[in-house]
C-alpha cells in the first residue's frame, strides 16, 4: 500500500512558556486570534482552546488508493476504503513524532485536528478546509482545569526570547478580552432563528427509500445495523461568528463534548458529540458506547418514562450491544484488557437520552492513542456492523460528502494523553452558509418514520444554538 503524501510546517526550533493566569473566559482567547485558526474542545468546565498555528501536519489522503474500488460489490469497497485507513493515522503519527521532538523547554505538546469519516479528499468544496487528516500545534493555549481551579496560558515561539515576548502579548490579549463579555442571546425557540422550514415531501420520501432499501439488505442478512445521515442546510444573508455559535452550544450543552476547528477563517466545524472514541491517561484508554435514543420529557417525571421506555427497548439494546460487542472485539485484538459495563445506563442530555455502556481497558506498552483510533474508526455507532458491508452501503444511499462528519476530532499530546470524539450533532460552515449533519442507526425493526424523527432531534443542538447566537433570519432545506 502506497503511504499518503502528507505535508508539515517545518521551521526552527519551537520553544514554548506555560505560565498561570487569572480566571477567564475561552472566548478571549479565541475572539484575540480572530482572522487565524483557532480550537475550542470542551466537557461540562473543563476546556482548552487555541489559536494560530506553528507546526501543521497535512494529510491529503492515500493518493495510489482513491479509484481503485470503482466497480466494486458491497463490502468488496468497504473493504478497500477500511484497506487504507491504517495509513493516514500513521502518517499522523510519524511527523507528530518529528514535532514534539522539535521543541525545546521540555513539557507537554499537543497537537489538535482530527480526520475525516473515511480516508478520501473531499470534492464537496463545503469541506476544502478539511483533509483526510489535519492537526495544529498552535501558537496559543488557553486552558482551565475545574478539578484545580487553575487557569493556564501555553504560548510557542522561535527561541526562548520570542516566546516569552509572546507569551507577554497574549497574556495582556487575554486579560483585556476577559473585561468584555460576548452577548449570548436567549433562546426564543427554533421558529424565531427562521432559520428551519418544514421538510418537503420530496425530502422524507428519498430518506423513507434510503431506511427501507438498508432495511432489506439487513433482512436478506448482509448486515446487522447502517447507520444513515441526512443534512440540513442553513443559508444566512451574513456570515456566522463560529466563537458565537460554539460558545452557545457549550452553554447548552455541557453533558456534551463541544469542539470547534476552525482551520481557516470562517471555514469550521462545530459540534456537541455525546460520546469518546477514545481517551487515554497513565496508559488506560476509556470509551464510551452511545447507541439507541429517546426524547426528553417536559419534566423529570416524563424524562424518567421515557428513559425506561429506552432501557426496555429491544431494538435500542440490540443496537446498542453491536457497538459494545465491536468496540471490545477491537480493543482485545489490540492486546488490551478490557473491563466494561455489566449493562447499560441511560445518558440524559440535553435534548436526547441514550443507552451509554463504559468500557476501560489497559493498554499495552507499545500501543499509542492514535494506533486505537485507526482500529475503533469508524464504530458501529456511527458506520454499522459489519463495517464493511456497512461502509458500502452508506456510500451507496447518502448523496452528500460526510467529511469530518462522524470522524475522529480531538487533540493527543507528547505523552501518550489524549481524547478524540465522533463529531456528531455537528456542523460545517463557511461564511454564511451551514450544513448540519444528523444520523440514525438503522437495525432490524427500524421505522422510518421514527428514525426520521430521531434525526430531528439531533440537529436541534447545533439550531438551538444558532438562534441563541442571535441569527434571525436565513432558511433551510434538508437532504436524505
């Protein structure tokens, strides 16, 4: 197999300041690296966010591969495409080794990004900002830690002179942003965004084909679960803040992990994933299997009906239980031992309720965070089981690109730490134009109505954020 070709920013040698800092906010770091790249990964109190960047690591994609499963059965391309995943997570690896490695002062590095649901570039010019594989190692960190109650500023620079110069001027950026709150508008309902607009008939009767089509296939017994997605579009007369709509979606979602890469200006990706692919600390990786969904009620009485409802559910257990069984298979094969939850729990969120099973595992010496990726993605959470057979049949039935939709985003550092989530109940813009993605596991005894309806609910994370962000007009349409 051909290796990707990948390209780097390479330079001088980096040195880097970590200093403490007074209590604030995210947003005045980001809202002072305006105009250049900029991150933002979070769960409930516990952040980090970036900008600028010094080092980058580019991977196009693995160029011998990308015509070679034309013509190919089902499974056949699924099993091609799942042929050259392993080589863009190594790719990644190699020259994050050569990084870390180039800077001086000691301490941890990290580098953020993530990768796209499959190891293909992008034709969808929606996605021209985001390659098979791409991470930063940013200028700036801001990060806050609730456990200690500590904040910290990390900046890099050529030499130890510049980055202490720096460190000084985005210490004072930071200080000046923390005196200047952005405005978060209420939430006045989905209507006041005008920002949604009833699905046309049209629209439900591609997905009501796309639903009943898989359902078949798993009858006829070539797959046990696909998972389908369906877009929205959202057009606005003027472009969207990403700072607004991410710092929105934290403030409703804090169950969730809320990330925003904006690689470019104006070209990111936002979301609020409800699970981890992976995480890894003292050489012990923990995930989590989200699978099977249910509403929230208008109160706690209704929230714990419905949560039973879910829990009670054949068809959400055995949906939920491919994505365990898979994500333990694949963890032991690695060599690792692996604990998990005897049964599942129900996740209550925001707006949704999943089953949610944890699962831990000790990890062997050799093995890195980004060599558990290459084998967890894509999980039948958000691809289906088996994977190939899967992969193909999504390739087959959605007319859009997924990107980074439902791909590894997140960050891991010089030391082996790390976490990386699907990104799901997320976003893509540019400028003033958005397309939402939402997904729905499709199993024997799925109704395509239901599952319809289970999309909607996942995009009302990113929408109820939009419209508290303050967008007030636009329109959207959808796609199955």
């Amino acid at each position: 197999m051909t290796q990707p070709v990948s390209r780097s920013v390479h330079g001088p040698r980096i040195h880097q300041v970590r200093r403490e800092v007074d209590a604030c906010s995210p947003a005045a770091l980001l809202s002072a690296g305006e105009g250049g790249a900029r991150g933002f990964w979070a769960l409930g109190d516990r952040w980090i966010a970036h900008t600028g960047v010094v080092r980058e690591i580019n991977v196009p994609g693995c160029a011998e591969t990308l015509s070679q499963d034309a013509g190919l059965r089902a499974g056949d391309a699924g099993r091609a495409l799942e042929a050259t995943e392993p080589c863009r997570f190594q790719a990644v690896q190699d020259q994050a080794a050569g990084i870390f490695g180039g800077i001086g002062d000691g301490g941890r590095s990290r580098l953020f990004g993530g990768f796209a649901f499959g190891p293909r570039q992008s034709g969808d010019r929606m996605w021209a900002s985001f390659p098979p594989a791409l991470f930063h190692l940013p200028e700036a960190e801001l990060e806050h830690n609730p456990v200690t109650r500590k904040y910290a500023l990390v900046v890099r620079g050529r030499g130890r002179t510049e980055a202490r110069r720096k460190w000084d001027a985005w210490a004072r950026a930071v200080s000046a942003g923390a005196t200047r709150a952005r405005a978060v508008h209420p939430y006045m309902g989905l209507a006041a965004s005008g920002a949604r607009l009833a699905a046309s008939t049209l629209e439900r009767a591609i997905w009501h084909r796309m639903v009943s089509g898989t359902l078949r296939r798993i009858r006829d017994g070539q797959a046990e679960k696909v998972v389908l997605a369906r877009t929205m579009e959202v057009d606005q007369p003027h472009p969207v803040e990403p700072l607004d709509l991410v710092m929105a979606l934290w403030e409703e979602n804090h169950g969730s992990h809320v990330f925003l890469f904006e690689p470019e200006p104006g070209s990111a990706l936002v979301g609020a994933a409800p699970e981890t692919i992976a995480t890894v600390v003292n050489g012990v990786v923990r995930s989590t299997a989200v699978a099977g969904s249910i509403a929230v009620g208008a109160n706690s009485v209704e929230t714990a009906q419905l949560a039973r409802e879910l829990y009670n559910s054949d068809k959400d257990r055995a949906e939920h239980d491919f994505a365990v069984r898979d994500m333990v298979a694949r963890l032991s094969a690695l060599g690792c031992t692996v604990r998990r939850d005897v049964a599942p729990h129900v996740l209550t969120l925001a707006r949704i309720q999943h089953l949610e099973t944890k699962i831990a595992a000790k990890i062997p010496d050799a093995l890195t965070l980004l060599d558990i990726l290459a084998s967890l993605h894509p999980t039948p959470a958000v691809c289906g089981m088996p994977r190939n057979v899967a992969r193909s049949i999504l390739t087959e039935s959605e007319v859009f690109d997924r990107g980074w939709y439902a791909g590894p985003v997140g960050w891991f550092a010089s030391d082996g730490k790390g976490i990386f989530v699907p990104a799901l109940r997320s976003a893509v813009g540019t400028g003033s134009r958005w397309r939402l993605f939402a997904g729905g596991g499709i199993v024997a005894g799925s109704d395509p109505a239901l599952e319809w309806e289970e999309t909607e609910l996942k995009f009302e994370p990113v929408l109820r954020a939009m419209a508290r962000a303050g967008i007030a007009s636009g329109a959207a349409t959808g796609s199955g």
